[in-house]
C-alpha cells in the first residue's frame, strides 16, 4: 500500500528558516583546510562507482547500484515486500550489513569533506544518490526500512548534507519534497517501532533511535507530530543512557567499537541540543565523561588504538576525519573538547572531527580535562581492569553480565607494548558467517583464557544467545614493590559443572615487559585444559609448569578479524594442564 505523501514545508521556507544544525552550509565554514591526497582518492572512487565497506574493504558496485543487492551473494532483496517480510539472517542471503552499508550515506561525509577541503562542488552526485534511493526503496518495503537504527543513521547523514549544500542548484523542489517525505516516514517508523529496540534489544540501537526521536523537533520543527516524538525520545534516551552505560562509563554491550559508537552519538546530541539551549540531564554528561574516561585509559598513545575487545561490525558512523578506523583518538578527542573545552591532542587531522561537529554550543556542564593514568584502574561495574607501565599495557576482562555477553571470554587478557598488540583478541569477524566461524570468533577459544574439554566458558545458543553466563565471584589488585598482580576468579563452565570456577592470577613486572599468569580451574578434574594465547609472530618467550613439570606448547591455527567481513590467518600457542597451569610471558627485545 503506498504511503501518502507529507509535504510540510517549500525549499525556500527551509531555508529562509535557518534552522540551526552542528555545521553551516559550506560558505561559512571556515576551519583549517587540509588538502590531503588520500581524502582525495577515497573522493574519486566514492564517484566511480566504489564504497569501502565496515571502513576497510573497498568493493566496486558501479554507478547504477540498485540499493537492495547484497555485493557479497549477489542476492537480491525484494522491494516488493513489506520489511517485516524480510528475512535478515537466511544464510543464503548472506549478511544483511552488506546492504545495509551504502544506505547508511556515511560515505557522503567523505564527500562532503573532500568538496571543503579542495573547494569543489559535488553536490550533483550527493542528491542524485539520496535521491536514487528513495526512488528505490518505497516506503517502509524492502530491507532497508528493517532497521531503525539505520533509518536513523540515514537521516542524520542526510542532514549533514542537506546543510552543506544547501545553496547548491543541485537541491531542487522536486528533490526536497521527496526527501522530506521521506524524513517524515523514516521518524515515523522509529516512532512506532520502537519498542522493539527499547524493550527486545535494549543497546546502542535504542540510544540511536532515541536520540533521532529527540532532535526531530529540533531538526524537523516543521513536522507537526516531531513535538510529541521528541518529548518522549527525550525521556526514552535518558533511560537508555541511565541503563546502558554504566557509573563506572563502562557499557553494556561488553565492546570498545559499539562504545565509540555511543562516544560519537553523545557528541553529536549534546552539541545539537546546546545548540537549542535545551541541555540534556546532568547524569547523561556524567555518563558521557566517564565514557570517554573509560576509553581514553584504555588507548594506546602511539596510535589510538583499543583493544579489539567485544562485538566489532566496523561501525564508524561519522567519519569525519582521516585518521583510520582502528585508531579512536578524533572520537574521543571531540567529546572531550566539547565536555572540557580542551583538546585532547593537537594534531590537525585529528581535531577535524570536532569541527564537524561542533558549531556554537556552550554546555551546561563542564569537566575537568582527562589525564592518562599509570598504575592500575578497575571499572568494576562492567568487570574490566587495566594496567600501565612505562613498558606496557594490560587489559583484563573479569566482570558479571547483567546485560547479554557476546563472546565467551571472561579473564581475556589483552598484552600491548608500544602500541602493538603483543596478546591480541581475535575480533569479530561476521554476525552471519558459517557456524564454525561464529562459534570460533564468538567463543573461548578466540580469547587469551582457558577452554575446557574444547568447549567456550557458556554454552552456545542460536544467533547471539549464549546460556550460563559467567560471573565474576571477586576481581582485585595487589601492588608489590616491583609488580602489579591482578586476582579475578569467575564462575564458568556451568554446562560441565554447576560448581566449577575459573581463578586467574597475572603478575605484571612495573619494569620490564614480562607477565606472569597462574590459572587454576576447579571442579572440572575430568575434563581437558588448555590456556590459549594468540600470539601470531611477536617474539614472545613462553615458559609454563603444571604439576612441577614444564609444559610444552602446541601450535593452533587462530583468526584475526582486525576489520568486519574481512580474517586472516594468524598463530596461538595453547598449553594442556590438568587443574593448575603458570605460565611466564617476557617480550624479547
């Protein structure tokens, strides 16, 4: 049934309106232009046809791209019917993400800043695209109107547009009464199907749609329902940030990238909504601090880089500068100006962001500026606890689930010495992949911790469900005079015994790269051992004993999803022990 068409507002009363937004049109921006070549490049594959996928995998789909055609499979949706008809994981199909990537438009960003950068006009392209789009993808048919967080995403991308370009004879009226019919029935549709996020889902997919529903009066005032839409967004996403984001800033989905996501989601609504002078409630900037403070300690100053800790799908929602996906330093450098009025690093490249995000806010709140600690920090509401020397970095994972985990690896340990990930986590890799790379990246075995009778920690449901969660019975750090020494015990294994236990011990030297781990599993005498470590091709001296014998290694095969979609393959050494393993690690020079 096709839809009615909601036209509120001409072209030019849009614009004479001036309704505020976190950037200008083009002619009056006026921050630093960088003419940087690789801005350049990835600008002229954009317009040949080419997207690079989950920011880091370039496919070519040409200029006639058909928007519902997954580039993987080459499977091809049907717009014909309704989005509640859509099956979004029959394997054949292959993964939805892959349809879903170009009709995000994050991409246009990348246009949008090559265009300031280099003073040229793309904006021909730009609105052929989103209007390529609406064209076909009719109104709530076909799988790009399954999502809500994407349909959110979509409208913010395309307001970063419409105000870069607004002037351009490329906005025609035609153009803009298909798009804001098109606004209208995207925010519709979160309206009333959000719930299912809210309630089914309940992680950075409501804290999105949320945020869409709250700026919608603020964006689209023109929009008679956006009042009431906003009213209860607001509500909505203070919840959800009360909820989800924990005292400690650690969050609920047990991820660094989906956290980042959530970093980027608070910059750009707080600097909207001051922009209104309608601030957000004091517990969403505290949270957002101590967000951006959890991140920052566990950043690595050569790079940016974080641990691959959790669910990666290679989100990057505002891709805003040039710096790389893995590294997070413009992110939280953003957040941290807006919320301390200081920049977090100096660099050029990696403040853009910040001018793309913020225009003339002034919060409500302020923060004292961020430092990087040494020594050790725990995070107990979300289980994590970390350690910095002048040699290293070490991330511990040891913490409940109240909220849904996602991977099996509970007393994960993380190694970094200057910025290089020495004991890394394998990634993600795909949400619908075959079962034996799901199980794989998802379970035990592709985290630095222990396996037992060849099983992860939990047992695997369908899709993102495991059973028996783990739970964290203790977790504290002890100092020495020339070590740091993390104890963390946890419950696991329950589907081989309801009394099992996990009990790490890790014995970081504050002077050298060395580490020693002890673990001890209890109440699984029967069964098998190994302590895991992927190490791939670092020089890493390994020394192990169990039962006063030494313990030889074993080569495995291990997989390194550093970016979705993509693996490769990389080395791990396991470790068999009976009840009780030590296991001494020292980075060679």
């Amino acid at each position: 049934m096709q839809s009615e068409q909601k036209y509120f507002i001409s072209l030019q009363e849009w614009k004479k309106a001036a309704i505020p937004f976190v950037i200008e049109g083009k002619e009056h921006l006026f921050f630093e232009k960088i003419k940087d070549e690789s801005l350049k490049e990835k600008a002229l594959k954009i317009l040949n046809g080419e997207l690079c996928f989950f920011s880091s995998d370039w496919k070519t789909l040409g200029a006639n791209y058909d928007w519902i055609t997954n580039p993987e499979t080459n499977y091809k949706y049907d717009v014909s019917k309704h989005w509640s008809e859509i099956n979004d994981f029959n394997p054949a199909n292959g993964d939805i993400k892959y349809v879903w990537e170009k009709s995000r438009f994050s991409y246009l960003l990348t246009i949008i800043r090559n265009d300031y950068h280099f003073e040229e006009d793309h904006s021909q392209f730009v609105f052929s695209e989103i209007e390529s789009w609406i064209d076909a993808n009719p109104i709530n048919q076909g799988p790009n109107w399954k999502c809500s967080q994407e349909i959110s995403l979509r409208l913010f991308n395309w307001m970063y547009v419409l105000n870069f370009y607004k002037n351009s004879d490329a906005l025609t009226e035609e153009r803009w009464n298909k798009i804001q019919n098109t606004i209208y029935w995207s925010l519709h549709h979160v309206y009333y199907h959000i719930n299912f996020s809210r309630i089914a889902v309940r992680n950075n997919h409501a804290i999105t749609e949320t945020l869409a529903l709250t700026l919608s009066e603020l964006l689209f005032p023109f929009i008679p329902e956006s009042k009431k839409w906003a009213k209860k967004g607001r509500k909505w996403l203070e919840q959800e940030v009360a909820y989800q984001v924990y005292e400690d800033g650690t969050f609920l989905q047990f991820s660094m990238n989906y956290h980042r996501v959530v970093i980027q989601l608070f910059s750009f609504g707080i600097s909207l909504t001051e922009t209104y002078k309608k601030p957000f409630s004091k517990l969403l900037y505290q949270r957002a601090y101590a967000s951006l403070n959890f991140l920052y300690q566990c950043q690595q100053e050569e790079n940016g880089y974080l641990p691959n800790y959790g669910a990666n799908d290679g989100a990057l929602f505002f891709p805003l500068t040039n710096t790389g996906y893995r590294d997070y330093r413009s992110q939280l450098n953003t957040l941290h100006h807006i919320l301390t009025k200081e920049k977090l690093f100096d660099d050029v490249v990696i403040n853009e962001e910040y001018c793309w995000v913020q225009n003339k806010a002034n919060p409500k709140y302020s923060f004292k500026p961020l430092t990087k600690s040494f020594g050790v920090l725990s995070f107990e509401n979300g289980g994590y606890y970390i350690c910095r020397t002048n040699e290293s970095f070490t991330f511990v994972r040891c913490g409940n689930h109240k909220d849904r985990p996602s991977h099996a690896d509970n007393l994960h340990v993380d190694v970094w010495v200057k910025g290089q990930n020495i004991l890394r986590d394998s990634g993600t890799y795909k949400y619908n992949t075959s079962k034996d790379f799901s199980d794989y990246f998802t379970g035990t075995k592709a985290h630095n911790t222990v396996v037992v009778n060849n099983q992860s920690q939990m047992l695997k449901g369908s899709r993102f469900i495991w059973y028996y969660w783990t739970q964290c019975l203790g977790a504290t750090w002890e100092e020495k005079n020339d070590d740091y020494i993390f104890h963390g015990t946890i419950k696991a294994f329950q589907q081989l015994s309801n009394s099992a236990t996990h009990s790490r011990t890790i014995k970081i030297s504050k002077y050298k790269a060395k580490w020693t781990v002890i673990d001890e599993v209890l109440s699984l005498d029967q069964y098998a051992k190994e302590q895991i470590w992927h190490v791939d091709d670092f020089s890493v001296a390994f020394e192990s004993q169990s039962n006063n014998k030494k313990v030889e290694p074993r080569n495995s095969l291990s997989y390194d999803s550093e970016y979705y979609g993509l693996k490769k393959e990389g080395k791990s050494l396991s470790f068999a022990f009976k009840s009780q393993i030590t296991t001494t690690i020292t980075i060679k020079d």
